[in-house]
C-alpha cells in the first residue's frame, strides 16, 4: 500500500510541474463560431435593383494544419424582397446555402476573406405573357466572393463583402448572373472578452 501511495504521489508531484508556468501558452477563445447580419443590395440581373436581409454562421479556426488554419465553412440565408426597383411588383429572390471561406487574419483587427458558396435559390417575377404560368424557378447557383471585417469592440465587428453568383441553365441556357454587396455586423462568439 505504501507503494501504491509514493508511486502516486511521484505522479502528481511531475504532473503538477506542468502547471507552474505564469501565463498559459495556449488560450482556448470560446466557440469557433461567428454569427452575423446585413442589409444586401444585389443587381439581381432581370433589369431591376432589389434589396433585403442577408444572415450568416462562420464556422472557424477549424483544427487543421498551419497553412490551412483560415479556412472555415460559411452558412448563409438571403430575402431580397424587402426594396425593389423596376417594373415588376412581384420580383423577389431568396437564397440558402453554405461553402468554403478563407480568412486571413494578418492585419490587426481586420480579418479579409475570400469565399465560395453553393446555394438552393429561388426567384419569382410576373409574367409579360397571358396565360403563362412559368413565373418562379429554383435551381442551385454559384457563388464567389470576398470582403473584409473590422473589429471594433471585443467580438464585435462590421462586415463587407461582394458576391457574384451564376444560376446556369435559367429561360433557355441563359445564365443568370445577380451580384451585389452586404454590409453588416457579425458577433464572434469565440472572442468574448478578449481585447
């Protein structure tokens, strides 16, 4: 028993060594995830501006190798029924989806980055031909885009970004191409009280 009791206390004495350093090495900042919303004003590419609300979740700071340590996965839902100009009183465009986002954090309180995303999208318009019930479609439709943030307390930042989408295949193998900017703020969760 007097064994077992000196083994164990060998232990804790070398295990308790490796807590008397004064400042932790490493920091673990909360949840890797950041959340946010905007105002987006896209061209929406069928002769008409349209406006609305854009949402987004960051997932970050992924455990992965050095050189890889921006990327993270984006979420992101967009309602552009809210302002429209043109025409067509029944145009509107909604998007959700998600991909790839890059980030690169080498300028203090800034983060740049550049994004691709995939999304589920759905526009509807009014036709011009009478008894012509195609006034809606839904396909999938391609995003790249790129934009910065600029901390500006704690885990608060403000956002902007542009994004250039490709909806192949729409009336006839035209491809529409909407493309617009956001600007709002995002809240990192994993930067709670840090300065």
């Amino acid at each position: 028993m007097r064994f077992k009791l000196a083994f164990a206390g060998v232990l804790l004495s070398t295990a308790l060594g490796g807590f008397a350093q004064t400042a932790p090495s490493a920091m673990n900042e909360g949840i890797p995830v950041s959340v946010g919303f905007g105002y987006s004003h896209f061209y929406t590419d069928w002769s008409a501006d349209e406006g609305g609300l854009t949402l987004w979740i960051d997932w970050n700071r992924l455990p992965l190798p050095h050189r890889l340590q921006g990327l993270g996965i984006e979420i992101e839902a967009r309602n552009l029924s809210f302002q429209r100009s043109g025409d067509d009183p029944a145009l509107k465009e909604y998007s959700v989806g998600g991909g790839a986002i890059y980030h690169w954090r080498g300028i203090k309180r800034t983060d740049l980055f550049g994004k691709f995303l995939i999304s589920h999208a759905h526009i509807q318009w009014t036709t011009q031909t009478p008894g012509d019930t195609y006034t809606h479609d839904t396909r999938q439709d391609y995003a790249p885009g790129g934009g910065g943030s600029f901390r500006l307390w704690q885990g608060v930042s403000v956002r902007g970004e542009y994004e250039y989408q490709f909806w192949p295949n729409f009336l006839r193998h035209h491809t529409l191409n909407p493309k617009g900017v956001t600007f709002g703020v995002t809240y990192d969760l994993g930067r709670r009280g840090l300065r």
